[in-house]
C-alpha cells in the first residue's frame, strides 16, 4: 500500500491567517493539493495541527484520514513524524507532499511511486531543473529514521544524509509554488 502524507499542519505566520483555507480559484489550497496526492495513492493521510477544524472543513467530503500534529509549531520534522507514525506498519511507503503547494501534479506523483517500484530505491525526489522539491517517496525500510528527524526539516535530512540512497524524478519546469504570502497566491491567480 502507498500512502499519502499530506502535511498540512503549520501556523501560517507569513500569510497572516490560516492560507490553507485561503480560495484559489474558488477552491482552498489545501484541497487542490489533497486532490492530487488522493488521485495517486492508496490511503491519504493529512497531517493537521495549526486552525485544524478549518482545515478539516477545507477537506469535507474527501476520503481522507486525519491525524493530529498537536507539536506542529516545534517545525516541519514534527509534521513528518505524526504522518510516518499513522503509517508506519501499514504502509510499502509513503509520499510526502505539502498542504501549501495547490500546482502539485497527480501525474508526477504517479511517477515518482512508478520510479520507485522499478528502482526500489528508498528514497525517490522530485528535482525541477536541477533543484529538489515535493513530492518525495519513502520507503518504509527508512520510516524509524525519518521519526527520529527533529526541527524544522523535513525528508530533505534523509536525502542529504546518504545521497546514493536517492532516486531522482527530473522534471523540466519550475516546482509548484509554495503559498507563504498574499503576494504567492496573487502570482497563482494571475
């Protein structure tokens, strides 16, 4: 089985309110992003912490799992944890994503899950021209390790820490944009 780890679990300080719940073409982010990861996976589970009742409204009506990140503030590491621990025995593997990037592509999550398969290489990555990005897949075999990450880093230290481990998905185009700011979702709109 191959999960979905959506993290959607952050404060929002840049943005000034909860921007997962921010309208996107009508549609709030973290459902644009939900969509796509759901459209590729087997189970999706969505990692909520920060204005979770919002967040969860957002996602009404998906067949979606929720677990609770109640460290969310203490960084990203905390978000990847609770999304591995609700997986873990469960899951071959599970592909990360974040709540905040709505251009994520159902496409290319097949990819890097077909990547996988034909490498078994335990960690597969997204690279845009050359440059690192979401979604990333871990293979279970590496689900103690990323429990054990803390700060605010994600699957990044998993990959930095033993490259050979690292399967690449190279796609030519700039990486979805993350929603850090008004301006980010303004630039989206446009």
């Amino acid at each position: 089985m191959i999960a979905g780890l959506l993290l959607a679990a952050g404060g929002a300080r840049r943005f000034g309110a909860q921007k997962l719940v921010a309208p996107l073409g009508g549609t709030p982010i973290v459902r644009h992003a939900a969509d796509a990861l759901r459209g590729a996976v087997d189970e999706l589970v969505v990692v909520v912490g920060s204005d979770a009742p919002v967040v969860r409204e957002a996602l009404a009506g998906l067949d979606v799992r929720f677990v609770e990140n109640v460290d969310w503030a203490a960084g990203l590491s905390t978000s990847l944890r609770t999304g591995v621990a609700a997986v873990e025995g469960r899951a071959d593997a599970a592909v990360i994503a974040l709540g905040d990037q709505p251009g994520l592509d159902s496409a290319l999550v097949r990819s890097v899950i077909a990547m996988w398969r034909a490498s078994r290489q335990p960690i597969i990555a997204t690279r845009y021209r050359g440059n690192r990005g979401h979604p990333v897949l871990v293979d279970r075999t590496l689900f103690v390790e990323a429990k054990q990450i803390t700060g605010d880093v994600g699957a990044r230290l998993l990959m930095d820490r033993d490259p050979s481990r690292v399967g690449y998905v190279d796609v030519d185009q700039p990486a979805p944009r993350d929603v850090d700011r008004p301006a980010d979702l303004e630039a989206l709109e446009q």
